[in-house]
C-alpha cells in the first residue's frame, strides 16, 4: 500500500449562497486549495468530484462545475453522486494503483432551492416508501424512538450531544448553528419531529469543500505536515429500513474495524451525524473511548452541507492534526436514509 | 450584492412507471385483491413487504406466504404538519409495523386524531382504499384495532390463490414531483436583467479573453471567476445547423420543416442554439449572417425566449475556409503556438 496524505483542504458553509451558481463559489475553494500546495489543475494526477443534481434541481449542474477546475487541456475526471467522500475513495484507490502522485476531490451541496427533507424522500425505495414522501426528519424520528424505548439512549444524552455540538461550533467560522444552548434548555425545546427535537436536527447549510491528495514524498514536498489516510474502509446496509436493526450500525462497526479505529488511541473523531441519535449510533459502532474528544467542529449538527459533510468531516480532522492539535483521529461520512452507508477513515500526522 | 436574488418556480416532475416483477408484483397485485404477501427468507422468516433478494445474504427469494392485514406498532413518529403527497392531508403518525406473520416491519402512515392516541406495541389494521390498481397507496393507511384479533391468529391462506388466479401487476406508477425556488447565481442573473432591455451580455475569460455567451460567471477553460460581462450585438452568424421534418409532441408552435441553428453572435467565441425563421429551411447555409427576431417590447421578460427566432440579414455570407477554426477568435487560436 502507498502512503496517501491530506495536503490542502478549503471549505464554505452557509445557511444559504443565494447570490452565487455551485460553480461560482466553488472556484474560489478550488484556487485556494491549489494555491496553498502551489499545484494548478495541468499538475493534478486525477480530479473526482461528489455531488447530487436533485439538491438544487439544476440539471447536469456536476458538468458546469467542472468547468471551475479550467479542464482545459482534457484533464482525467471522474464524478460520483454521493457524498464528496466516496469521491476521496475513489481518488484515493486511483493513488493506491500508482500511476498518479496527486488527486483533486471536491464536493459540494446547494440544498436551499428546495426542501432537502422533502428531497431525501427520493432516495427511498421506490415501490414501497418513495410513493408515501416520508420527511427525512420522520425517518430519523422512528430510529430514534426505537433508541430511546430500547433503553440505548435517554433523552438526556440525545440534548448532551446537541449542546456540546453548539458549543464546539462557537469557535467554527463555517457552523452556521454556533448559539450555545444549556442541556436543560434543549430538553424544553417542542419536539420538531416526536421523539427528536430542533437541536437534535441537522442545521441545513449550502457550501462546498476541496481538497488535495498527494503520495509518499510527493506529499512531504507539498507541506510541512502531511496528514496520513492510514484505514479507509465503506461498507453499506441493507436499503429496506424494515429488515435492518435500527438500534446498531453495523455497516459502520465493520468498516472501523477495518480502517484499524481500536489499533491505537484517537485523540478526536469527526462524525457526519446528522442527528443526536446518529452521533450516538457511531460513537459506539466506532468503539470510541472518553478520551476522544467527539466533533471538535461541532459536525453535521452545527452545518450539513449535504453532498460534501462527510468530505468536510476528513478535511476537518485533516486540518486539525496538520495545525498539531492531535496526531491520530478518525473521520466518518454517511449516506443514505439512517446511516445506510458508512465511510471510516484513520488519519496521522507525519 | 445590492440587487435582489432573482428567483423563479421551478417544479421537476418524473413520470416514472417501473417494472416490477415477480415478487413486488405479487405484493402488489395482492394488495389490489386486499391481501398482503410476504416473503419467506433463507432463515424461515417471513419479510413484509416482500423483496425478490435475502438482503442478509442475496439468496432469491420466491416463497411467497400470505400475513394478517393486522399489526402492531414497533415504532413511530408524529407528522403534525402533512406534506405534499403524503398518504392524508391531516395530521397522523408515520409507524414502522410489523404485521401478524411478518417478521420484519413496513413504514406507512397512522390515522388517529393525535399523538396521545399512539403508543409504541398497539394494534393496527389496513384500511383499504376504495379504488384499487396494485400499488403501496392501495393501503390507504393503518387504524388502530383493539379488536383486529390476537397477534397469533393464523391469517388466511386463501389469499395466495386469489392473487394467483388474479391479473398480476407488472408495473407501477411512481411519479415524482419536486418544487424548488430556482436561483440563477450572479454571472445568468446580469444575463437575465439584461436581456430583459434586449440587450446580450457574455463573460469574457480574463486568461484568454475568450467571450462566453450565455455569461456563467467562470471561465470554463481557465477554471477563474469571469470579472468583465461585455454586451455583444444581436447580430451574427449561422455555424452550423439542422432541418426538423417531423413534429414535437407539446410544441405545436413550430411547423415543420423548420431550422435550428448554432448561431454565433459577433465578439462571441461560442454558439448557443437558436431558431432560424425569415427562409425557407432548404436556403439556410453555413456562413449565413443572421440577426436576432425579439418579441414586443410589451412583452419582454427575464428570459432567453425574449429572442423568438433568427433572420437573415441579407449581407454577405462568413466566409468560411477553415472549419477547424470556426467559431474561434484569434484570442482562441492564440494560446495554440504556445
């Protein structure tokens, strides 16, 4: 295996980027990100990008952003519509054949157009439960009834992740939910979606993130602190939310075992939980001990940028080992109705 | 940014009809027939609603069985403001249920008055819609039944042969139906408000000064923000085209044969597509320089559609030597020796 490292990494995240097409915002990240490894587009071994028409409901809206990356001359491109880290997946087994040294992956989300829980109903089956438009919202508060019956979860916990979400998030420029609220306070909160809460809910964002994969001493050139991918590993459940255990993660229990997260100690996890119960979910299914500081950005809850979260969870965890608050973390992404699909990612610094 | 965020409603609709089948069109013929059939697993559990795949370890699956339209309530969530196209136009609760003889559970909709009147384990049935056609809506929901019978009543076995001797579903409806506010970003925004005065701005690439027309807001050759919109003629010239002999279904408004055309304005250094109008069809050339056929100026609006059609202009043809090259400007061409 070749040693892939984390070189660059840009993000934006807004409430809302009414002002600006995805491709508009998207090149000022892309030329920050190339700028800060000194790179042009000519110099990237491969380019892969995540990201879904139906947020904005703008056809074919993935082929005008490749236009921000100036393909000219014809660059190797590939594009996936899933989330910005499965783009890194890609780019990162592209790296691992050896015929390459770098790999461009971007990601990005403009869900304010439409009504994103509205839109995820899309991606249900489709015989069965599409023709009926469940929220999103709806779907989560189902899993999270069976959480908190079972005894797995108490609604304490639930609004203990929320706050400490909230209050990590004051010190993130790109949160947009960053108003720290008391556990008790979140506990008096209606119920938004019965059993789950506002503050249990994603804070929906628009925005987008870049980053930059180089190999071995390719890398070293590039910065002075790579940031090493040691594990990475994706595994997917089954699609039926019916015949799936909703009180466990499997998908994501096999793939941290496989991405290596229990070989060493983890200083700090970014999780793409979108919900309280996600986070919860994942801090088991990763075996995450007391000492790991969870979501230091405050994660999915303070910002979801849909399409690029996951990609923004490594790039965070990324950014924060090469800044040297930490030598090993681990990085999550997640697709799919309840964490259908799950991406686990070990990251070390140099 | 003083100017207002332009907007516009923007609906995208599917009319997809899928295939179904043997075993979804078994469920679905049955709940046409009001009977409800699940799956038989590798394991010997039953699977309701049914999959043709064991999705533990892919095995198909074709053993179909018949459960209770009766069930019980493993989870659920309440839906205090109904959405578009959901199962009922007032409030009610989503469930997962797990009907009698089932083993795993279905997502659908609870018709009660409010949420106290759900719990987690009640009993539920099916009620059925009146007109049925082999689809998931054919149950119009689930209502709560303290007297749908014990959990371990034996459901009917007649209703396999029912749907057996029944026409079966082989697809399904399945339209989707998607409202947005569409937003155009800054580079189509200026395009709009100026095409608005009959006037065609493009953007001009400030590496190669390439002018790109409709204007996108980033240079897609150089992958850089455009920073200079430049306002070009509604005059220029035909690039290339084609005759349509037969007609569109929904665009009764063009009379075949008519011409599409790649038309490219002058200071351009990219086509768009255009209607050519004013000639017979059989004249329209290569070369032929044309001039844009606004609407009344009453009629103006933010669109590109303000330009009904093309005409000639009667002057002289481009001429066109080099086919390689046309279309390109020397700015184009340029970068070429280096």
């Amino acid at each position: 295996m070749r040693d892939i490292a984390v070189v660059a990494f840009t993000q934006r995240q807004e409430a809302s980027i009414p002002h600006e097409s995805e491709v508009e915002f998207m090149v000022p990240l892309m030329d920050e990100a190339k700028k800060t490894v000194g790179l042009t587009q000519q110099d990237m071994g491969f380019t892969c990008s995540g990201s879904s028409d139906f947020l904005a409901g703008q056809a074919f809206s993935f082929v005008m952003t490749i236009d921000g990356t100036g393909p000219v001359p014809p660059i190797s491109e590939s594009h996936v519509e899933m989330d910005g880290a499965w783009a890194l997946y890609e780019a990162w087994v592209k790296l691992q054949i050896g015929d390459i040294d770098t790999a461009f992956v971007y990601s990005y989300g403009r869900s304010s157009p439409g009504s994103l829980r509205d839109v995820l109903a899309t991606q249900m089956d489709p015989y069965y439960v599409a023709p009926l438009w469940p929220d999103a919202f709806a779907v989560e508060a189902l899993r999270a009834r069976l959480l908190l019956e079972s005894g797995k979860v108490d609604e304490r916990r639930l609004a203990e992740i929320a706050s400490r979400s909230r209050t990590h998030a004051v010190d993130n420029p790109h949160a947009v939910r960053r108003t720290p609220k008391s556990v008790d306070d979140i506990l008096a909160e209606p119920f938004a979606a019965d059993p789950l809460r506002p503050s249990d809910l994603p804070a929906s964002a628009d925005g987008g993130a870049v980053l930059i994969l180089a190999a071995g001493d390719r890398a070293r050139e590039l910065c002075d602190r790579p940031v090493w991918i040691r594990g990475i590993d994706h595994r997917i459940d089954a699609h039926s939310l019916g015949v799936r255990d909703l009180t466990r993660v499997e998908s994501a229990e096999i793939a941290a075992h496989h991405a290596g997260v229990a070989d060493d100690r983890i200083d700090f996890a970014e999780l793409h939980a979108p919900f309280t119960t996600s986070e919860a979910l994942l801090v088991d299914a990763l075996g995450l001990g007391g000492d790991t500081v969870i979501n230091p950005s405050g994660g999915a809850l303070a910002a979801h940028t849909m399409m690029a979260s996951g990609l923004i969870r490594i790039g965070e965890a990324a950014t924060r080992i090469a800044d040297g608050q930490g030598d090993r973390a681990v990085a999550h992404a997640s697709s799919g109705p309840c964490l259908q699909q799950n991406l686990v990612c070990v990251l070390e610094g140099e | 940014m003083s100017e207002a965020v332009l907007k516009a409603p923007l609906v995208l609709e599917y009319p997809f009809t899928r295939t179904t089948g043997p075993v979804v069109g078994a469920f679905l013929t049955g709940l046409r027939e009001q009977v409800v059939l699940g799956v038989r697993r590798s394991d010997g559990t039953v699977m309701c609603p049914p999959l043709e795949y064991d999705p533990a370890d892919a095995s198909p699956l074709d053993e179909l069985v018949e459960v209770a339209p009766t069930g019980k309530v493993v989870t659920w969530t309440w839906n205090g403001t109904p959405r578009d196209q959901q199962p009922f136009d007032r409030p009610f609760a989503w469930a997962m249920i797990r009907l009698d003889g089932a083993d795993t559970t279905m997502l659908h909709a609870v018709l009660v008055d409010g949420p106290e009147q759900m719990a987690t384990g009640m009993r539920v049935a099916i009620q059925w819609r009146e007109e049925r056609e082999g689809h998931i809506r054919d149950i119009a929901g689930f209502v709560p039944a303290d007297n749908a019978g014990p959990e371990d009543s034996a459901a009917s076995t007649s209703g396999l042969a029912t749907v057996n001797a029944a026409e079966p579903v082989q697809s399904v409806r399945t339209p989707i139906r998607i409202e947005y506010d569409y937003t155009p970003g800054a580079g189509l925004s200026a395009y709009l408000r100026a095409i608005k005065d009959k006037r065609i701005l493009g953007d001009k690439c400030p590496v190669s000064g390439q002018v790109f027309v409709p204007p996108r807001g980033v240079s897609p050759v150089a992958g850089v923000r455009t920073t200079d919109l430049v306002e070009l003629p509604d005059t220029g010239y035909i690039e290339s085209f084609n005759i349509t002999r037969v007609p569109i279904r929904g665009r009764d408004d063009l009379h075949p044969p008519y011409c599409s055309a790649w038309i490219v304005l002058d200071g351009a250094s990219v086509g768009f597509i255009g209607l050519v109008s004013g000639v017979d069809a059989d004249d329209v050339r290569i070369g032929m320089r044309v001039k844009a056929h606004w609407k009344p100026d009453d009629e103006l609006e933010m669109s590109a559609t303000n330009i009904l059609w093309w005409e000639p202009t009667g002057e002289p043809d481009v001429p066109i030597t080099d086919y390689e090259h046309v279309g390109r400007t020397d700015a184009d061409t340029a970068g070429e020796a280096s």
